[in-house]
C-alpha cells in the first residue's frame, strides 16, 4: 500500500515510525515532514492546505490512503475536497470532513453537540460583538465563579484560552479577545465554568459506526516545572495514567465515548479518523474540557509506542468501515515521553542550532526513527542543512522510552536527552512525577 502522510512534527514523526512497521507497507511519503521523518519513507514538499497540490500528488504516486496528522487541513476541507473530485474520491481519507472538524474547529460547535447528546462538560455562554456586555455581566453572575475560563471560539493553535482570577480583568480580556486579540478565531468566545480535576486525554479510533479506545494519556502543557510558566505545545506525557482506572474509563466509555461517536452518527456527520477527548477527572467523574479531530502532539509520541497491532490494518478498517473486525493490540508497559525544546520557547526562540548525539537510525524496532537501547527519538521542529540535522521549531525533539513504571520510563528518556546536545535546549525534569 502506497500512503500520503500529512504534516511535519512529532505527531507525524509518530505516526511514519509506526506506519514503517508494517508489512504491508509499499511507499510512504510524508508532507512535508521533518528530517526525522526521512528515515521512514520519502519527505514530500508540499503544502497540507494545498489541496490542488495533492491531488496531482496522489494521482502520480498511486497513493492508497492518505492520513491527515495536523487540524488545520481537515478543517479547511481537505476530506470534503478528495470526496467532492471524481478522479480522487477513491482515495480514503483518515479524518473528518469539514463539517465533522468543527468539533475543533469551533468551540461553540463542540459545546452545543454535547449539549444536545448529553456528554458531560462544563456550562458555557457564547459572546459576539453583539452581546459582549451580555457576557461581562455573565462573568459578574452566579453562574460561573473565579477562576473565569475564556476560550476563543476557532482555532488558535492551542493559545486561545485565557484562565483568570479577576473578574475586572477577565472583563477586559473578553473585550480584548472580542476585538481581535486572537485574531478571527476570536470573534467569538466561549466563556465557561471552571472544571477544578486533573486532565486526562482520551484517544478513539472510529469509522463513524463502531470504535476503538487507545492508550489514555496525560500531557504537561506548562513550560516550567511543577506545572508553571506559559502555556506550550506540549512539554511530554506518560501512558497509561495511574488514576485512569478500569472503573473510570468504563465512566468514560458509557458517558462520553459512545453518546460522542452514536451522536457522530445520528447526526449523519461523515467520520473516519481520530478523536481526540480532552477530560478533566472531577473527583472520579468525567467530563469533557474540548474534543480534538486528530491525535495530539506530544500525546501520539508516548500512544502509538505502546500499541503493537498493525497501524496499516487499523487506518484500513476505519477508512472501510471494518474497524469492528480489527484486532487492536497493545503493551501494558509505560510509556513515558520528555519534550526537547529552543531556548526561550514558547516565547521568540532562534532556529538553526546544529543537534549534535542524535542516536543513529536502527532497524531493531521497525526502524524509521532515531533509536538508543532505550529510547525513541522523534523529531518534532528539524530540518537539514547542509548535511546536518538543525532545530527549526519551538518543539524540537520528543523522546520517548518504555520501561515497568512511570520512574522506569522517565529516567531512559533522562538518559538518551543528557547525550543530546543543541545551544539553549530545555525540558522539563518532573515529566510524570506528579502521578506517582
């Protein structure tokens, strides 16, 4: 099978890594990719969102099936396109069309689905320019309390949500963010209540009809250690989650997987893909912080280690509706991943540093990535130049290890990043610590 892999970070590093694996496997390309990527198929320069592009890239190549790794492409379309054009809309796309995307694509569109199908979550209000101060006297209300959850609307690229003790300041926030601080995405905002818990990320495979539940794991978005700092892309995860226990993710599958994926169908949305279930466990109670489209980055990096089934069997039972006769296999062993990222990140960080002790490729594990006796290396922000690997993102590397604990996995990735050497590298040395 011939596969068109799209993006370029950790996620589709990931992903290539495992698609590599399988025997079934003819070509993979990956567009654009990383530099990491080349070592699993061929690197494609071209544009995700450049759906003309892809087309003629699918018809020269004889692609098979094409795997959409970032949001942005599935909401603009890209599904919708490939179904929409004869000569193509044979080519199964793993995603959702754009319609379905909007679960991501717009905050008030994924709060009024769960509302209509009864999945927990926290309670909102929907401000326009037209009722903004509507939404600051929701804010001074008996309805929401500090802190004050303001989300901007549409995508934002993980930075559009505001959390804030004061209420004049969130009034002000909220009128910024009306006036354009996030830019369009933020023409709307969805002020929400408060869920106090500790965060847990859901994965599910579906076809639209039937699913499967992957790996559960946790992330640590703040840059700095003990959860402070800025808000990143993602600082590492570990899988499983101690406290995502049998009785808790059975919570998960009756209240919020099946009403999602019977609602998917209910509502005649076309869903071929991922989904990706942010949740906040309330005192042992699930409830639904925001769904993603895809898998998540760094979370696919500490998921797709753990499931040792064949990848290639499963994007072929949700592109053909089978997924229910796919067999979905994975280790008990814990996965743990660390984020390397540039000096400054998430702030202004330079790009072009040379990354010197990358582990050479092997095959030992499927090859495709960078791999030491213990560890993974996936490239998240590289690039070559002139021969040589150099950053090129705030996230540079995610190194991920699997070990019997959480301790076990944490310090193999420990190990392999204190051989890894870039100007101004950063991570987070507490990856996993506040689970044990």
């Amino acid at each position: 099978m011939n596969i068109l892999l799209l993006g370029s970070g950790g996620r589709e590093h990931a992903f290539a890594w495992k698609i590599a694996q399988s025997p079934r496997l003819e070509k993979l390309y990956i567009a654009p990719g990383n530099a990491g990527t080349r070592a699993c198929g061929i690197n494609a320069d071209l544009d995700p969102s450049n759906f003309p592009a892809l087309k003629q890239f699918v018809l020269n190549n004889y692609i098979n099936l094409v795997v959409v790794g970032p949001e942005q492409p599935l909401v603009d379309g890209v599904k919708d396109y490939f179904l929409n054009d004869p000569e193509i809309r044979h080519i199964p796309v793993i995603g959702p069309s754009q319609e379905a995307a909007q679960l991501e694509g717009s905050k008030e569109y994924a709060k009024a689905f769960m509302m209509r199908h009864g999945i927990p979550t926290a309670a909102y209000f929907t401000v326009t320019k037209e009722n903004v101060e509507e939404g600051c006297a929701f804010l001074a209300s008996d309805k929401v309390r500090a802190p004050y959850v303001l989300k901007a609307d549409g995508l934002a690229a993980g930075k559009g949500v505001l959390i804030i003790d004061d209420l004049a300041e969130a009034q002000a926030e909220l009128r910024a963010m009306i006036d354009g601080k996030f830019g369009t995405a933020s023409k709307k905002v969805v002020i929400e209540e408060f869920l106090s818990g500790i965060e847990v990320s859901v994965f599910v495979a579906t076809d639209g009809v039937s699913y499967k539940i992957l790996p559960e794991a946790k992330d640590y978005k703040r840059v700095g250690e003990g959860d402070t700092g800025l808000n990143t892309g993602g600082m590492g995860a570990v899988s499983p989650v101690p406290f995502a226990t049998p009785e808790f993710m059975e919570k998960v599958r009756t209240r919020i997987v099946e009403p999602t994926v019977r609602g998917i169908r209910e509502e005649g949305l076309d869903y071929t893909g991922f989904i990706f279930i942010g949740l906040m466990n309330c005192g042992g109670e699930p409830k639904v912080v925001e769904y993603n489209v895809r898998m998540g980055d760094p979370e696919t990096e500490v998921v797709l280690p753990r499931i040792t089934s064949d990848m290639i069997d499963l994007f072929e039972g949700i592109a053909h509706r089978t997924l229910d006769e796919k067999v979905l296999e994975v280790t008990p062993q814990t996965a743990a991943t660390v984020v390397c990222v540039s000096g400054g990140y998430p702030g202004a960080y330079e790009k072009g540093k040379p990354i010197s002790g990358l582990p050479t490729v092997s095959a030992a594990i499927g090859g495709g990535a960078a791999v030491t006796e213990n560890s993974i290396v996936f490239h998240a922000g590289t690039a070559l130049k002139e021969g040589r690997v150099v950053t090129a993102g705030g996230r540079v590397l995610a190194v991920t290890s699997l070990g019997d604990s959480i301790p076990a996995a944490t310090a193999k990735s420990y190990a392999t990043i204190e051989g890894i050497g870039f100007e101004g590298l950063y991570c987070r040395r507490d990856i996993g610590r506040d689970l044990l």
